[in-house]
C-alpha cells in the first residue's frame, strides 16, 4: 500500500504542486507535494522523515532521470516548484533547531552574469537533501563571496555561469577564495564549463548536473 511519504515523493517527482494545479495531466485534481505535507505533519509524520523518505527520495529520481535525458528542464522546474511548496512547511522545523541542516552552501552567478535558472535548481536540489543554501544571487563578485564565507562559515561555495564571457570570472573569485579560505570546497557549473577547465582554476569539483554536485558535496558531509 503506498503510504503519504510515498504519495509526497511521487508528487515531487512529477511536478504536482497542489490540489488546484493542471500538471501532470493524470493527476488533475488529486492533493499535491502542499496538501499531502500538510496532511502528514497533521498525522505525526516527523519532518526529518518527511525530508528524507519523501523530498529527498523524490528529488533523487529527478536528478537521476535528468542527468539521463529521460526528462528535461521544464520537468525538473515543475519537480523543484512542487519540493518548495513541501518545504514551506519543514522550513520552520530547520529554523527552530528540530531538523538538522547537513551543513552551509553559498551559491551564486558570477559576476557579469545575470542567468539564474540553473543556479535555483541546483539550490533547490541541495536544499531538498538538507543543505543550508546561502543564495547571493547574480552578478556576485569575490568581495560578495568572501563576505558571505566570512559570515556564514560554509562547507561549499558554488559558483555558476552561462556564458563564455563571464565564465572567466570564476577563475579570479576560486583564486581568491581559496587564497583566504582554503578549507572551504569551490564547486563550478555551467553550460559553457568543462571539467579541465575547473581543474585549470583550481575548483574542487565541476559537474555537468545538479545530481552530481550533491553527490559531492554527500560524500564530503559524511
């Protein structure tokens, strides 16, 4: 029998956010990831189970079916738009103290680049598995990332960019922050991005998917 974590994952992985939304088309007028977290907190459910068999069971599929062409980008939007409306009820858990954060990400596009759809999925796929996320936005230079680092005491710094133009920034703000801060890991994506070139600047890890920079940054927490 499928449980309501079950029904919650399910509903991430298919981009059902609520009762009232048309997608997916099969599940038209069926509770979504809202309804069903609300109906489980109700019931007992404990957040961190909710966070665990539920969001992040279901934000696993996602990133496994995107990373293998199964699925594409509007999907993932519609799967991280349902994960955020489970999250507007756990959130007040991980604030009070009651849910543990994994630990602190700082994220943000580089500077001369305003892109910031791969960067909010990428946060929402890390948010999704228990990570603080830091989120300062675009066009954030080294001053703005050393700042943060200063402040929040991060495990990770991710560092996005979409054009060639601006992907040249990276080099100069990983320089800098690994300059100050050499314990904290520097995490690079982007479409224009390769591994070699992170390697060449000096980044910790690059990857090509959401999936696989929480896989780094899982291993790394344990």
């Amino acid at each position: 029998m499928e449980t309501i974590l079950d029904q919650i994952a399910v509903c991430v992985e298919r981009g059902k956010v609520n009762v009232q939304s048309p997608h997916p088309a099969d599940m038209k007028g069926m509770d979504g990831a809202d309804e069903l977290t609300k109906k489980a907190l109700d019931s007992g459910v404990v957040p961190g189970t909710i966070l665990s068999k539920a969001l992040i069971a279901g934000m696993q599929v996602v990133g496994q079916q995107f990373r293998n062409n199964e699925i594409y980008l509007p999907d993932v939007l519609m799967a991280a738009k349902a994960m955020t409306a489970s999250m507007e009820y756990l959130r007040p858990y991980f604030q009070s103290g009651e849910v543990k954060h994994k630990g602190k990400v700082i994220i943000g596009t580089v500077a001369g680049d305003l892109h910031d759809i791969g960067k909010k999925i990428v946060s929402m796929f890390f948010e999704g598995d228990g990570w603080d996320v830091i989120d300062l936005g675009v066009d954030v230079n080294f001053d703005k990332y050393l700042q943060a680092i200063k402040e929040h005491h991060p495990y990770a710094v991710g560092l996005s960019a979409l054009l060639t133009t601006t992907m040249i920034n990276m080099e100069t703000i990983t320089s800098k922050i690994k300059a100050k801060y050499p314990d904290v890991k520097v995490m690079v994506g982007g479409a224009p991005l390769t591994k070699e070139y992170a390697e060449r600047i000096g980044a910790d890890m690059y990857s090509p998917d959401p999936q696989g920079a929480l896989e780094y940054l899982n291993a790394g927490a344990k």
